[in-house]
C-alpha cells in the first residue's frame, strides 16, 4: 500500500493530511488562534467538588474550568505497614481533593461544544517509541505487538535501561522491531524532559501551562511516521528545516523520506485531497455501486444510514442488499476516520436475512478500522441491522473545526416555510394590536415571505386589516432569514 503525508502550512493555519492509495484518509487542522490543548499539563487549582459525581472542576487558565474525575486522580499510596485500600473501591472525591487545592493536570480531551476540557492527574508524555508514566511504575507493552518473542525482547532491553528510577513506560507500537539504541535514546530523551516538567511545576502559578504538546507536524510524524511511509511532504520550507532536524533526531533511518514540496500547484491539490475535504462536511457521501451514505452528527452520536439509491443489483435483492452492505462498510470505516467522527456511532445497514452476509459486512467494518490511530469498538448487529461502535474522541470533529451552525436555521438543518412564517406574523399583529395602541402597523420580513403574503395571502390580510381596524404595510428585508421578522406599531 502506498501512503503519503502531506504537510501544509500557512500563516494562520497547518494541515496534515494522510494519503492511501492515492487517496485522502484522514486530515487533521490546528490554526493558531485555536491550538488544541490534548497534552499540555498545567498547575491546576481545584475550584468546585462535587461529590454527586465523583468529580471536581478545576481552574487551569481557559475559558471554562475543566472536568476532573475520581477515577483519574493519582492516589496516594498506602504508608508503609498500613493496609491499602484492596477491595479495589474508590475513595470518595472529599477525601482525594478540597477546594483551593493545587493540582498538576493533563487535558486528556479538548473542550467541545459547551464542554470545558477533560482532565486526568495521571500524566504521560510521549516520545517515538515510548510513553513515560511519571507516577506509575510500570512497564506495559502496546496489545498491538502480538509477537510474544518480540515482546519478551522489548522487555529485557527496556528493564535495564529504566533500571530503579521510580517511573513507569509503555511501549508503543511503533518500538516493535527497534533497536535498543533507539529504545535507550527514548529513556533519556523523556527523563530530560520529565526533569524540566519538574523544574516548571516547582515555580508555576496556578493556571499556567508547564508542558506542551508538539506542534501538529511534528506529532504527526511522531505518531505516524514509519517504514509504511513513503514520502512527507512539506510545502513550508521553515516547517521543513524543522521536519527535517526532528526527524533526524528522533528516526534518522527515515531521513531520505522527508521533502519540500515547491510545486505550483497547491500540495492539498495532490490527489484531490481539498475536494476530498470539502466533501466531507456534507451529509451524503455516494458510494460506487449508486447508492449512498448519510452521515449525522448530533451531541448525542453520530449516525450513518446505508440506501441503496439506484444501484439494482445484478441478481436478487438479497444480493443488491450485500454488495451494497459491504461497500458501505468499507466507506463508512474511512468517512469516520476523515471526518474525525467520535463518542457512540450507529451503523444502519440495510436490513439482511443471510447470518453469513451479516458476518462479512462486520468483517470488512473491522478491516476498514484497522489503519484507524483511534481506538474502536465495534459491537455485534443488531436484529435491526445497527452496528452499535464507540471511537475514541480527543478534539472535535472535522465539520466542528470547520464550519459553524448556519445562522438562518441555528443548525437545526431546516426551516419554517414561508407558509409557515405567514402565519405567526398573522398571530403576531393580533396579539400586538391587543396589547399596545397604534394607529397602523409595520411588518418587516425576508422577500419570500412578503411575496408569499401580498400575492397568496392579500384576501387573508385585508380580512386581517377589517379585524383588527389598522393598515398593515410590509416590507421585504434582503438580509432577513426566512424564519425572521420584526412587527413595528406606528
């Protein structure tokens, strides 16, 4: 498979974006007036406890307090010779944290929506190969290395290298394979940076950030950049130089991958990746076979439902159903991925009979995930044919980032008729002439509606002048939504 990063920078903002098979797959925007926060540990003050939940908020220098939980407290250990807490419950938030307290926290979630940020007190700080766990004394291995002798290997080269300092690594994905000079590098690199992270704690007020995050290019490269890889792309030649050192620091055996793009055509132009993107802030997504995708993105979930449209099929209906099925699977999996669609999905195949198609359409579900960087779970189908899954959600999606709720309709994604409008401005007279004395009135109203009016509607109005006894003048604003108008007493 070939596969490609492109890196583009401007002023204001940077994209990256992932591509397979000549395909865009995922893209990620960071502009720096709204730099995401994931990563960056601040000194946090404990601002309300509330013990209902089992969580506090707390302040940490952004616009809302953040969300902590219980669960996400690093607890003291138990003092030598008393007994810990073994039947395994949690203490209750009081006895964890009070009000006024300082904490050192990491935003484990950006703010979303009306959310403020998610917080845990269990820091990590991640490096090419490793995780460093400051307060754990661990040593985990990545799941995704299943190799039970590359494991072990993994394990004997890093117990040496960490040796007695008190704090915990996981190892990533990445490190399978690696040499234990790389490993080694990745243990001193996260101790320097764990000590500095001490040092800014130490002389820290409240609210003030003492480790942040890498800028987007270089945690991409970080999380992504492999042998997989064939070429980074760079259309910045100051993003370059720094690609470039980076890169040659932390991997030098992917050095010749990296390189400046100074085409004249737009680096997103390659391979169509900006109409890719452009396309997916829409609902529809087509399919190949003629039917279709529409993907809905509410507080609450996200749903994508499966329609055939005009593909027919070559045999039966059953068989229409399948192809259709497998497709769409195949096409949801990648919509999630670019789109950055997290929290609970909904999948809503059209409904199958054959147990064995159900099986292949969750199977080729469970392919397309399997280059997704973000943890999946996906749940058996329903009788119904929903596929219930969970994707892991660290920023907002790609439409959130993007676009904002159309002002006409609020983002509700429709709108009263002209029809409809009609009469609320018909309510709306009758109750204000009861209300308020005047000799004449002034309603004001998108064209539609004041055309709508003065042609279907002119018999309706001057049974509505006879009524009430006062004129009634309308006049069509140009910058008016069509659910908008204003009622003026004259």
């Amino acid at each position: 498979m070939s596969e490609e990063i492109l890196i583009n920078v401007t002023p204001r903002e940077t994209r990256v974006g992932v591509v397979e098979n000549g395909m865009l797959q995922e893209v990620h925007v960071e502009r720096a007036s709204r730099r995401g926060y994931v990563g960056n540990i601040y000194k946090g003050r404990v601002q309300r406890v509330m013990p209902g939940m089992q969580a506090v908020f707390v302040e940490i220098g952004l616009e809302r307090a953040a969300f902590l939980h219980a669960s996400d407290i690093v607890r003291p250990a138990p003092a030598e010779g008393a007994e810990s807490n073994g039947n395994g419950h949690m203490p209750s938030i009081s006895e964890l944290v009070h009000e006024g307290q300082e904490i050192v926290v990491q935003v484990v979630k950006d703010p979303i929506s009306t959310k403020g940020a998610r917080l845990s007190a269990h820091l990590s700080i991640p490096s090419r190969y490793l995780v460093l766990l400051p307060y754990a004394r661990t040593l985990g291995i990545s799941a995704r290395i299943e190799d039970e002798a590359e494991r072990q290997r993994l394990r004997d080269v890093l117990t040496p290298l960490i040796g007695d300092a008190p704090l915990g690594y996981i190892v990533r994905t990445n490190a399978e394979g690696q040499s234990a000079e790389s490993l080694a590098f990745d243990v001193t690199y996260l101790g320097k940076v764990w000590r500095v992270v001490q040092e800014n704690i130490a002389r820290a007020k409240v609210g003030e950030r003492v480790y942040e995050e890498l800028s987007l290019p270089l945690r991409s490269l970080r999380d992504m950049l492999n042998d997989d890889i064939e070429k980074v792309r760079v259309d910045s030649r100051e993003t370059f130089e720094k690609v470039t050192k980076f890169v040659h620091k932390f991997m030098p055996s992917l050095d010749d991958r990296v390189e400046h793009y100074d085409g004249e055509r737009p680096i997103f132009d390659l391979y169509g990746a900006e109409d890719e993107m452009q396309r997916a802030l829409k609902k529809e997504v087509p399919l190949k076979s003629g039917g279709y995708l529409i993907v809905d993105q509410t507080e609450a979930m996200t749903t994508i439902d499966v329609n055939t449209g005009a593909y027919l099929g070559t045999r039966n209906l059953e068989e229409t159903v399948y192809r259709t099925n497998l497709e769409a699977a195949q096409a949801a999996a990648r919509q999630l991925r670019l789109r950055n669609l997290g929290g609970i999905v909904i999948i809503d195949f059209i409904d199958m009979n054959d147990e064995e198609h159900k099986r292949q359409v969750l199977r080729m579900l469970g392919k397309g995930l399997m280059r997704d960087h973000a943890k999946t779970t996906v749940y058996p189908m329903s009788a119904l044919g929903l596929v219930e899954m969970t994707r892991k959600r660290t920023t907002e999606s790609l439409a959130r980032q993007l676009c904002e709720p159309c002002p006409a309709c609020n983002g509700r994604g429709v709108l009263k008729t002209a029809e409809t409008v009609t009469y609320e401005i018909f309510r709306e007279i009758t109750r204000a002439v009861r209300q308020f004395n005047a000799q004449k009135l002034l309603v004001m109203a998108n064209p539609a509606v004041v055309n709508r009016i003065l042609e279907e509607e002119s018999s309706a109005v001057a049974e509505l002048e006879e009524f009430i006894s006062k004129s009634i003048r309308f006049q069509a604003e140009e910058h008016y939504s069509q659910e908008q108008f204003d009622v003026v007493l004259l």
